[in-house]
C-alpha cells in the first residue's frame, strides 16, 4: 500500500504548547500531560510557577522570547517524588589492572502541566 497522507480531525488538532527553562535544561510541555524534571524544592500536591518561557505556540501564532517571553507562565502540580533509572559508569584502564564502577540514580520530581498563560489569559 502506498503511504497516504495523513489530515487532522477535530480531536487531533494542535495543542498548545511550550518551551520552558528549568535546572538548566529546556522541555516541551503541553497542558494535561505529566513530565519528570529535576528535583524540585516543593511539596507533593503544591502548585508551582515557571516563569522561564522560551517559546509559545498557540493555535498559529507562535511568539519567541528575547531570551524569554513576557508575561507567560505555566503553571505545574508536583505529582510526586521520585529516583530515575540507574545508570552504571565503568571505567576500565586495560593493562593497569584499575578499574571502578560506579552506579547513579537522578532525584526526578514528576509534575502535571496544568496550564500554559500568557498576561494572565490560560491558552489551552
């Protein structure tokens, strides 16, 4: 069968999003949906505001921060607290007979992206 292109139905339409700034890294979030970043200072249940917008698309309009965008913020609820996977660091320096193995596991905090607003108007 030959690859037919595809069209977006109503329940598939383009949702808003945004790029966002935390603990040094950059993350796409898009409203009712969970991300693990790193681990954050507050509590389970608690509502938290990132303030470091890069970007935001809603509908078609895209606006692009210098460096961020003013007056937009998502607003998150910390889900819980959590380790993530281990990772194992095996250095080995042949013919020396040294070698050492080492384990780490990232503090994640698992957040829901409640809503996304720019000036004070929620764009979901």
């Amino acid at each position: 069968m030959a690859d037919q292109p595809t069209t977006k139905t109503k329940e598939q339409k383009e949702l808003p999003y945004a790029i966002v700034e935390s603990s040094g890294q950059q993350f796409w979030l898009q409203p009712n949906r969970y991300y693990d970043i790193d681990r954050i200072q507050a509590k389970v249940d608690e509502k938290i505001s990132i303030d470091n917008v890069l970007l935001l698309k809603a509908g078609k309009k895209v606006t692009v921060g210098k460096p961020y965008v003013k007056g937009a913020s998502v607003e998150l609820k910390v889900l819980s607290h959590k380790r993530g996977t281990k990772v194992i660091v095996y250095k080995m320096r042949p013919k020396k007979k040294t070698r050492s193995k080492n384990g780490h596991r990232q503090e994640l905090t698992r957040v829901l992206v409640e809503s996304i607003s720019l000036d004070g108007k929620v764009i979901n």
